[in-house]
C-alpha cells in the first residue's frame, strides 16, 4: 500500500535508506502522470517514539527530506524524462499504510477497501480494534458488538476518517511538538 506500481515499489525501497537516515519515514510514495509530466509524491513523517512525540511532519522537515531525497535522485536518475517531486506530511486524515499505523490508530474511524469480498462487501467503515497476528480488526459501523479482522495482506486502500477526535488528536500533538521546540528554544538562549 504504500506504493501501487513496481515503479513505486522500487522508488520506496531506494529512497527509505535516505529518509531514515534524515530521520523520517516514508508512510506512501505515488510516481503519477504520463510520459510527458509526472509528479513523485512521497508522504513522509518522524517516526512514532515510545514517549508518543514524533509522528509529524512541519514545512522544515519536508524541505529537509526533499533536499536529501533529490540529491539521489539527481544521482541515480531512476525515473526518465522531467518529473516534479513534492514532500508533504501525510495530514490529519492521513492513509494507513503500514500494520504499526493500525495499531497507532486504533480506536479511531477508518475507511478500508480490501482486494476482495469479505462479509459480502469490499469497503468498510468503522473504528480499528488494533492488530492482532497481521490481521487488521474493525468495529463495523452500524453493527453493534460485531468486530472482523482482515488480513493485512487483503487491504489496498485505509484512511483516517476525519473526526472531532481526530481533529483533537492533531491539535494536541501540534501543541505539543511548539511546546517542545520552545522549550528548546529557551534552553539554547540560556545557554547564550
């Protein structure tokens, strides 16, 4: 999920070593258009730590990444013709593209569209009940009491559906990461 092509794939396996080691990961990377203009766009954050700071992404961080990224991409050249890439953050009502983002999210509203028919439908909504031995569970909406787990393999499509909770969620990190970026702006003046 977190690329839809064998061109995708191939860009993600190149460019995670890049993103870890400026400190972010790839969450999805899409290479669209035709021959004529295409558009590399990667989703990236910080990773999620145990202390549950990171998972975020601020214009600086995108500048950084995209100036690491470009710099093996202009080097390695894997994409013929002209393409423009853009960094971005993967937003409030992001995409869940890997297992650990299920497990992240859990409790919150999703949208998920499997590769195939399960009880009968291939789109759900509902909460994430988390994961359990790769399989992906759902409290289905409208279905009290009914939880179905899907193996993650099935899943070709998730997004955070955007709720007040949500929307909570991501002002409270946001508050949070100014929070510590001025704290660490005092203690460096302090220092002066």
């Amino acid at each position: 999920m977190r690329g839809k092509t064998r061109e995708d794939l191939d860009l993600i396996e190149m460019l995670d070593p890049v993103a870890e080691a400026t400190g972010y990961e790839i969450v999805r990377l899409r290479l669209m258009g035709g021959a004529e203009q295409r558009r590399l766009q990667i989703m990236a954050e910080r990773p999620l730590l145990e202390d549950g700071t990171g998972g975020d992404m601020n214009v600086e961080d995108c500048a950084k990444l995209s100036r690491a990224i470009s710099e093996v991409m202009d080097a390695a050249d894997p994409i013929a013709g002209e393409y423009t890439l853009e960094v971005s953050s993967p937003g409030v009502d992001r995409p869940l593209t890997r297992l650990k983002d299920f497990e992240t999210y859990a409790g919150f509203e999703v949208r998920i569209e499997l590769d195939r028919v399960a009880e009968g439908r291939k789109r759900f909504k509902g909460e994430l009940a988390g994961v359990e031995d790769d399989q992906v569970g759902l409290n289905i909406e409208g279905e009290d009491d009914v939880t179905v787990y899907f193996p993650f393999a099935w899943i070709v499509d998730a997004k955070l559906v955007l709720t007040d909770e949500l929307m909570k969620r991501g002002a409270d990190a946001r508050a949070a990461r100014v929070d510590a970026e001025n704290d660490n702006d005092l203690s460096e003046s302090e220092e002066d």
